[in-house]
C-alpha cells in the first residue's frame, strides 16, 4: 500500500524531479562523495596508507584546539564578529537597497550601484596595504590629519579595542555592494499594486516603505539571515588574517578559530588537525542551525530553510 | 487636495535627501579606496613605499602595466580564457540554479524540505581539500581540463536558497493559473516563472559571473598547461612568485636575485584594475533587470 | 510517508558514500602495491650489477615559475642521461605562489613522478618524510646507485637529514652562514664620528646619534624583531635546535662539551633582552607598526627610510651593492657587532632532492640525481645553462652572463637542490663593489678561524610525538612572544611572566623534555 503510494507520487512529480536530477547528482559527487573526508579528524595520516587506511587517532587531532587555552576565546569571538556583521550588514544594505528602489536620479542610481560594487574586487591583502596607510602609527593618514590639527596621535595598531570596530566597517564596506543587490532585487519583486493602492490610500513615503516594502523583504531577510547563522562559527580568515596579520597584540579582540588553526598549523601544515578544527565549526553550525531553523518554523513555516 | 500634495513632497523630499547623503556617502567610501589604488598603479614604487598611496599619483609612471603586460600574448589568452569560462559557466550554473530553485520551491511539492536539506547540508559539512582534489584529479581525471574550471563553480547552495526565496515570493495564483490552463512542470517554469524572475536572475547571474571571473584558485590546482591559465591566475601568479620568492629568501637565508627588483606594490594595485576594469560593465548590464515590474493584475486579466 | 523517504534518502546516501569509501579505498591501494612489486623486480635482477638495459623516462618535481629555455637545457641534459644511463628527464615546476598548497597534494592524490626539490624547514621535508611520501635512501641504496654523490656530500649532512633515524633526501653541499650582519651607512657613521660599529654598544651609539640628529631616518628597518637573532642569539653563542618550534628552544653552539638543552623564555638573559628591547623601542629606535608593516626587511634601508638592516651577510651586501650603485655617497657596508663568537655553517638541509615513494624507478632516479650532483657537464647545464648561448665560462671556476641569459639565468632555476660546491662556478666582476671584497674577507676568515663545531650542529629535532604542543606553542609565539621581542609591551615582566605561564600551560616543557631526549639518544648513537 504504502510503496504504491511512494511510487505514485514518483510518477506525479516525475518532471519535477527530473528537473532536480542534475542538481542532486552534482551534490552528491562534488559535495557528499569527498565529505568522506572528514573521517582525517580522527585519523593520523599518511600518504602510503591513503584517506581510510591511515591509522585512527581518535581524538588526538583535537587535542591541539582545546588544549591551548584558547578554544574558548577564539570561538567567543567568532561568533560575537559574525553576530555583529550580521546585524549591521543587513541594516546597511537594506538601507542602501530601499533608497536605490526609490530615489529619483536615475544616473545617480546607476553610478553609486557599481561603484559600491568596487571594494568586492579588491583583495584582502590590498585592503591591508591601504587599511595601513590610514591607521599606521607614524605616516598614517589619519594620524598626519590629528597631528596637523594639534591632537594625540592613536596607536591603532597597538590598541585591540579598536579593531572590532575596524574589521566590522571594513566587513560592511566590502559586503554593501554585494549584499543590497539581493534586497534590491527582492524589492523589484514587489507587486506594484500594493504600491498604487497605498498612494491612492494617501500613504506618505515612509509608510509605504515601513508597511509594504519591509514586510514583504522579510522572508529574504529572514533566509539571509539564517545563512549566515549556518555559518556563525566560521571566521572569514583572509579577512581577519589579512587585516590583522601577525600582530599579537591585537589578538585578544581580532583572534577567531579559522586565524588560530592557520598559526597553529602553518608549520605541520597537518591535514588531520585541520580536519579536526575544521569538524568542531561544522558540527557546531549545524547544531545552531538545526535548531533556530526548527524555531523559525514553529513561528511560519515559509520562512524556514528546509 | 493642495495640502495633501505638499505634504507628500515634503516627506519624499526628506527622503530623497537622506538617500542621497547616505547612498552618497557610503558610494565615496567605495570610490575612494579605489581611486587611491587606480593612482598607485600609475605611481613610481619607489615613491609609493616611502610615502604611500594618495589620491593622485606619484610621480606618474607606466612600469607597473608594462611588467603586467610583458607578454602580451599569455594574457591575451588569459583574457579569452577568462571569458569563455565565464560565459558558459554562468548560462550553465543560471539554468541548473533557477531549475532548482523552481522545484524546491512547488508548495505541492511534498519532499521539497527534504531536498532543500540534502543542497542545504553540503554548506556545513565538507570533507576538505584532500579528498575533493583526488576526486577531480584521479577519478574524474581532469588535470588541465577546461572541466576543472566549470564544474566546481557550478552550482553554489547560497545562490539557490536565494533564488528559491525569490521565486517563493511569486504568488501562487500564476501557477495555479497555468495548472488549469494545462501547462506541465517544466512549461510553467520556462515559461511562468523565469520571465517573473529576471531580477533575480540578473542577481544570481552577475554573482555566478562574478565567481567564475575571479576565480584563481582552481586554476591553481588543476591547471599546469600555461595557455590555459585564467587571467586571475595568471595576474596572481605574477605577483605572489614576486613576494613569496623573497619571502623565502628571507626564511632560507639564501641569496637575494633578480626578482627583488620588480615593483610588487604597483604590480598588485595595476593587476586589481586590470582584473576590475572590464568586469566593471558586466554590472550595468545586469542593471537593466533591477525594474519594478510584477503585476498580478496583469496575468491574471 | 514522510518517514519512508526520509529512510530511503538516507540508505540512498549511505550506499553512495559506502561505494565512494570503497572505491577511493581501492585506488590508492593499486597505486602503491605496483611500483613496489616492479621495485622488487628490478632488485632481484640488480643484485649483480646495475641494469640499465630498459629506457625510462624521470619525472622531476622542482620549486619556482622555470624559466623560457627550461625545456631545451633539459634536452640536452637528457642526452646525457640517455647516453650515460639510458634515462631522459623532464621537469614541471612548482611555483613559489602555490607550491605550499600543490607539494602536499602531489603525494595525497599519488601523483606519478620520481624526483623532488625539498628542504628542511621552509620546503615540505620533515612534513612529507614523517607522512611516508617520500623513498627512503638507505646507505645500501646510495652507495650502489649514488657512490659519486657519497664522495662529495659530508657525513654531517646525512645526520641532519635523518628523520626518525632514517635518510630520505640527498641534502645539497654548499658553504653558507646564516649569521645575521647588520647593514649600515657608513656616510652617517662618519657624519656622527662613529669609526667602528663591532660591539652592541657601538650600534646604539650609531643608533642614538640617528634617532637624536636624522628626522627622516629611523635607525633600524621596520621589523625591530630582526635584532634577535644578533642580539639574543649569536652575541652569546646560541643556536636554534633545529627543527624546534620556533625560536624558543635552544644550545650553546660555542661549547661542544654543553649538551644540554635550554627555554631561553626563562632565562635571565632573555629578561634582560626584553628591557632592552623595550628601551630601544621607546626611543624610537623602530616603527611602532612593527608587527603590522607591509615593509620587507630591506625597502627601508635601500630606500634611505631606515638606517640599518639585519640579515644574512649575502643579502645585506646584495642590498649595500644596490644602494651603492644608486647613492654611491650612502657608502653601504656591513657590520658584525659580535665578531669573535663562533658560528655554525647553513644546515646542509636547507636544500635537497627526494625521491617519490611512489616511483616506478627509484634506482634510476637516484643516479639521474647521482650525476646531476657531480657530472660537471650536466651541473653547468642545469646550473647555468648551455655554454655559449647562457653563459660563457670563465675558466674552470668562473662565468659571464651572456645576452639570453634571462632566457636561463644563472643559479635561479631551482638546481640548488644539488649545489655542490666543489663544482660552484663564481660570476666573474671586473670590478667588484668594495663590499663584496669585505664579503668574501669575512667569509674566509669565517670559514678558517670562526666555524662552530657543536655534536648538535647535525642534530634534527622530529615533533611526531608532540605535534599537538607544538602547534599551540606556535600561535602563542605570535601572541606573546613577538612583541615583547619589539618591544611594545607596556610592562615587560610582567609581559614575561605571561609568556612563561602560557607556555607552560601549553607543553613547552613537555617538549623540552622531548627534545632533550630525542638528543640525548642521538649522542648515544654516534659513540
């Protein structure tokens, strides 16, 4: 009875899941076949025993992170940083997105729009060189500005209570171009009736903006949203390694779990290790997401990921 | 009525004038990055490390362009490359994401959950680099195949959450519209949905060209025959063989050679605005699908 | 329903990993079981003389971007090869953008080739050796297909290639000192009556007439950290047990008889470094930026930001050339601000070549590399290029550059693997900068009165056992240990009493311990 309905159903979706077939045979051999490899984290390995005959090692590849005192430090920070990019990304680019929907100046519109889009082709590492050439000590810009006007000079790269807003204005100002079209092609999807309507109803333009458009953008914040929680224990490393670099000092406030793994391993550059760390991220994300996921679901169940 | 009419202008004139400060303010604190590394390109790298960047350049010099176009015809090649890659990886990756994206989000669709968690679960866990590069180089043997630079920038599960979003968005009327008119799947996709869509598709084209137009680091991998090098690779290897050879040096304590004297900071400034410069018009094209447009009204008269 | 679908996706998903383990389970296997069966085969038919009767074709593995004549140098070497040894040889390179990421998966994914540029240190050797991916040379094995190579590289080298007891590359014999001199100006020595610098206190004499006279110049090139090698390390006879994490752990290379190993964080010498450092920081003696800076050891100086640099004696007079040639008045030249203590020549592991574990022909390899090393002809080639065309030799020992050789330069297409020094041509200057002359002086008098001659000095250290330790002692490094190096710590015993703490939360005494026994064993060995 039961198989017959399976099948049944099979048959009923036959054009939809034939559609889906390359996207789910892609996954399966470009994402699921390799995860075979998270099986490293507990192994010691070795390149004449291969992936799966190495020797276990239990948990020994662990060892490193949470033996070092640091574990708890480094994952603090990662997700108070992503916490923090979270909000302030999704307010900025929102607010980016409604006003390029609904200021007038067409040219204007254009030319802003691409040229947020520039800091995204700008590498890290050139972001560091210019980052350097504003905040340094002795020739930075902002420094010869205080200087000239008789202020104290700042040691910015001395100071950690400094970077965590530096590498949040930088983390913005890198995403905002990238980020806002999203929300600004959600907007284009908008019925425009509900619009017309509105200006009939005599609503002015903050209304409109306040009971039509953010309302209707909530799913695609929502989901945006819930992506990055996906990836709360996940550091962008070039980011952090590249603005920060090797500076100790700073690493009270700016060290996350991704720029951690790299130092301790940059010498051994062990894959199983790396595997171990990399393991510890995952199953944490996927716990944080399996659970805000099923609470997201529990309020509306259109808003959820799966 | 008067009163009305002057009201409404006050509150679009209040916010015309945020909008422009802050999307103004915050397109100069884009700009001007840039135009510091577009003038540092054409600086003197001497000049450029002992008093760095400026708005204007230093001591304006053409050495950086001429090391990135040494060889003109590798890079022209790279540029091709580059190109056709792109083109076709963005058609290919466009279909697979927005037929996808379709299907997951059918609401009568009954197991959509359940394939939106096997694309969504791929994002947590991974198995590393190791594994995915014996794959692709032992059992899909594509060393120095073009394949090696499609395939792994296919099919991103981050652009087909927000495509399924969007489409999401489209209200269902239109399909239940085409379902009694006796459209079937596909048909409803084709040609329903995707025309309801070019926002979106515009979005998750120009992100999928972006990915490939920047991509290096499976050139890196996969790719040993220097003719077919993409341009960002290309361009990255010029400049990190310049850092990391003298980095080296430092660690080996070996001796200092002939590298030591080519410009690296104006190298690195000269390869992001050669890298930006045509990508840059890839944008406004995309533009042309940012327009206000969906109606119910329309279809369903 | 729902329940059902969810179980078939998941057996679904479970077959398909159990047939992906399976299979990525078999491959490698058949990957090595091969060449190992052939490897026996060819034994048994060698265990009287060598039988070269069968062509192969070598596969070589070398660091760096190549160079447009690589190719056509090679050809000729396989002619060579071809005739000598019935072999012929490519190469592809690694280059210095991606070798870190591409060395480690060359051996991961079985890839077919059969020789390796390696180093101790900064090339993948100790990595890749104690992961099994390279052939180990046993003496049997050198002394029957590299007997030419066992009459050149020195007994030493083979001891500081060994990991775990064991060899497993054919390290290059080369003459250098990684001794750090300090480059300085000697127009502003003059300026400021300063006649000689040979002692730590004649340099910050020379460093506190700059920092009080010179608005433009800071004394020392950005990185203050570059001190600690002159001022921690070689101005007291220590050395770096090679092989340790980082510059923590360490000997007295001027006392053969001290075999004893120290933490030089809790040494008194070390505190009384970190004051100095931090005096010398506060006056300004180095950027604030330190840590962050961009700039490379040498912009500075050359560009005339910086007073002085620190580095290898090669380097520092690369770089005194380059401004003399600039600004001839700057008078660029080196100094030596300990000039009597001994000090030990550059690890002969600093480079090599090792063998695939997995080649199809280790023995050829190993005389491929055999004449590579010590047939003069074929050492010119890779080193130089083709005479006439690259270079022109000048007598035995010497050579010019000729117009192509940018086609092919000199000593940079990766043959240092196997520098031999006995073979070394030098580039023949007319008239040579006065530094270089102090160069070579100071080389000489290096060489014959002020060589180390340590039992340590050929001792590797192996962190198998204590990986874990280690790789959390190197990211404390960075954090603690660095700057307190350059001097930016606000309180410095108090920064001290950190350092050690975490330290020694972190193991650092657990590999130590491990350090001094892997010694103590090896002592015991060589008696």
């Amino acid at each position: 009875m039961r198989s017959k309905g399976f099948l049944f159903k099979v048959r009923k979706y036959r054009v939809l899941l034939l559609m889906l077939t390359p996207a789910v045979l892609y996954t399966l051999i470009f994402s699921y076949l390799p995860m075979a490899g998270i099986v490293l984290a507990f192994k010691n390995y070795n390149y004449a025993d291969g992936i799966f005959r190495s020797p276990w090692s239990g948990f020994e590849n662990f060892r490193f992170f949470f033996s070092s005192g640091q574990a708890f430090k480094v994952t603090r920070n990662t997700i108070l940083y992503n916490l923090a990019f979270m909000l302030v990304n999704t307010v900025l680019q929102l607010a980016v997105a409604i006003f390029l929907s609904e200021i007038r100046g067409r040219r204007f519109k254009k030319i802003t729009q691409s040229v947020m889009f520039l800091p995204y082709f700008i590498s890290w590492v050139i972001v560091s060189v210019i980052a350097f050439n504003f905040l340094s000590h002795d020739y930075g810009i902002i420094n010869s500005f205080l200087q000239s006007i008789g202020q104290n000079k700042i040691d910015f790269y001395g100071t950690p209570k400094y970077w965590v807003g530096i590498l949040i204005f930088f983390n913005a100002w890198k995403a905002v171009g990238y980020g806002s079209v999203i929300y600004l092609s959600a907007i284009m999807g908008i019925d425009t009736e509900m619009y017309e309507s509105a200006e009939i109803d005599g609503a002015n333009i903050f209304q409109r903006i306040l009971y039509i458009t953010i309302p209707s953008l909530t799913p695609t914040i929502i989901i945006l949203l819930l992506l990055a929680v996906g990836q709360i224990f996940r550091g962008n490393f070039d980011m952090f390694y590249q603005l920060v670099g090797t500076n100790g000092i700073l690493f009270d406030t700016t060290d996350v779990i991704d720029t951690f793994t790299f130092r301790a391993l940059i010498r051994s550059n062990d894959v199983g290790m790396a595997a171990a760390s990399g393991l510890y991220q995952s199953v944490f994300c996927f716990i944080t997401i399996v659970t805000t996921n099923y609470l997201v679901k529990r309020v509306d169940k259109d808003y959820s990921l799966f | 009525m008067a009163m009305k009419k002057k009201k409404r202008r006050t509150d679009i004139l209040i916010f015309n004038i945020t909008g422009y400060i802050v999307t103004g303010l915050v397109a100069l604190l884009c700009l001007v990055p840039f135009v510091m590394i577009l003038s540092a390109s054409f600086s003197e790298e001497k000049l450029i490390l002992k008093e760095g960047f400026s708005l204007l350049p230093r001591n304006f010099s053409l050495e950086a362009y001429r090391t990135v176009f040494e060889k003109p015809e590798i890079i022209g090649r790279a540029y091709l490359v580059t190109t056709v890659i792109t083109i076709i990886g963005t058609i290919l990756g466009l279909t697979l994401t927005s037929m996808t994206g379709y299907v997951l989000q059918r609401k009568d669709f009954e197991w959509r959950n359940r394939f939106s968690f096997f694309f969504y679960f791929t994002t947590l866990f991974s198995g590393g680099i190791v594994p995915y590069y014996i794959l692709m180089v032992r059992y899909l043997r594509l060393k120095d195949s073009y394949l090696a630079l499609i395939l792994p920038l296919l099919f991103n599960v981050f652009n087909l959450i927000v495509m399924k979003n969007y489409m999401n968005g489209i209200p269902v009327a239109f399909t239940e519209a085409a379902i009694i008119d006796g459209c079937g799947d596909f048909s409803i996709y084709y040609r329903i949905i995707l025309p309801l869509s070019k926002p979106v598709l515009a979005t998750i084209g120009l992100f999928i060209t972006l990915a490939y137009w920047n991509d290096w680091y499976n050139s890196m991998l996969y790719i040993n025959d220097d003719s077919k090098y993409t341009l960002q690779y290309f361009l990255y290897m010029r400049i990190n063989n310049i850092e990391a050879y003298k980095k080296i040096i430092a660690q080996s304590g070996g001796m200092a050679g002939s590298f030591i004297e080519l410009p690296t900071q104006t190298l690195r400034m000269a390869l992001t605005v050669v890298v930006t410069g045509p990508i840059i018009f890839a944008y406004p094209f995309a533009q042309k699908y940012f327009v206000k447009g969906i109606t119910i009204g329309a279809i369903k008269g | 329903m729902g329940k059902r679908i969810a179980v078939l996706l998941l057996t679904l998903l479970v077959t398909v990993l159990m047939i992906s383990a399976c299979t990525v389970r078999e491959r490698p296997a058949d990957g090595n079981a091969q060449p190992t069966q052939s490897q026996q085969k060819d034994q048994d038919s060698q265990t009287t003389g060598i039988d070269t009767s069968k062509s192969v074709s070598l596969k070589m593995y070398l660091l760096g971007d190549g160079a447009a004549d690589v190719d056509l140098v090679y050809g000729e070497i396989s002619k060579i090869l071809k005739e000598k040894i019935n072999a012929t040889i490519t190469v592809d390179f690694l280059s210095w953008a991606d070798h870190d990421t591409r060395y480690p998966l060359l051996f991961s994914s079985g890839e077919d080739f059969d020789l390796i540029f390696t180093a101790a240190g900064w090339g993948h050797y100790e990595q890749t050796a104690t992961k099994k991916g390279f052939y180990e040379l046993t003496e049997d094995f050198l002394n029957t297909y590299a007997p030419d190579i066992m009459k050149v590289v020195p007994e030493i080298a083979w001891d500081q290639a060994k990991i775990n007891g064991k060899v497993y590359m054919v390290p290059n014999y080369s003459i250098e000192y990684g001794y750090d001199v300090i480059g300085v100006r000697g127009d502003l020595m003059e300026k400021y009556g300063i006649e000689k610098i040979e002692s730590k206190e004649d340099l910050e004499a020379y460093y506190d007439a700059i920092v009080k006279n010179e608005t433009d110049i800071t004394p020392l090139a950005t990185q203050g950290i570059g001190l600690q090698y002159p001022y921690l390390f070689q101005s007291r006879g220590w050395q770096v047990v090679r092989g340790t994490p980082l510059p923590l752990i360490l000997y007295e290379t001027a006392n053969p008889d001290n075999t004893t190993l120290v933490s030089v964080i809790e040494t008194p010498e070390f505190r009384e470094y970190a004051h100095k450092m931090k005096e010398m920081a506060d006056k300004g003696y180095w950027s604030r930026d330190s840590l962050t800076s961009n700039d490379t050891r040498s912009d500075p100086w050359v560009l005339g930001k910086a007073a002085s640099m620190v580095w290898n004696v090669n380097n520092v007079s690369y770089y005194a050339q380059q401004i003399n040639k600039e600004h001839p008045e700057w008078k660029a030249t080196f100094v030596d601000i300990a000039p009597n203590v001994k000090r030990p020549v550059n690890p002969y592991t600093n480079n090599g070549v090792a063998i695939n574990a997995i080649s199809r022909n280790p023995e050829r390899a190993m005389m491929a590399l055999n004449l590579f090393m010590t047939d003069k002809q074929v050492y010119d080639l890779a080193a130089y290029g083709i005479e006439g065309v690259h270079y022109k030799a000048v007598g035995d020992d010497m050579y010019t550059p000729l117009d192509d050789a940018g086609r092919f330069p000199a000593e940079t297409v990766c043959n240092w693997g196997w520098n031999n020094e006995n073979l070394k041509r030098k580039l023949y200057v007319e008239n040579p900068d006065p530094v270089v002359i102090k160069v070579q002086e100071a080389i000489e008098k290096w060489k014959n009165e002020l060589t180390s001659n340590h039992p340590l000095d050929a001792f590797s250290f192996t962190e198998d056992n204590v990986k874990n330790e280690v790789a959390v002692i190197s990211t404390l490094t960075t954090q603690y240990f660095d700057p307190i190096c350059v001097g930016i710590v606000e309180d410095v015993d108090k920064a001290i009493d950190e350092l050690i703490a975490k330290m020694k939360e972190a193991g650092i005494d657990k590999v130590l311990q491990e350090a001094q026994r892997q010694v103590d064993q090896y002592l015991a060995s060589k008696r």
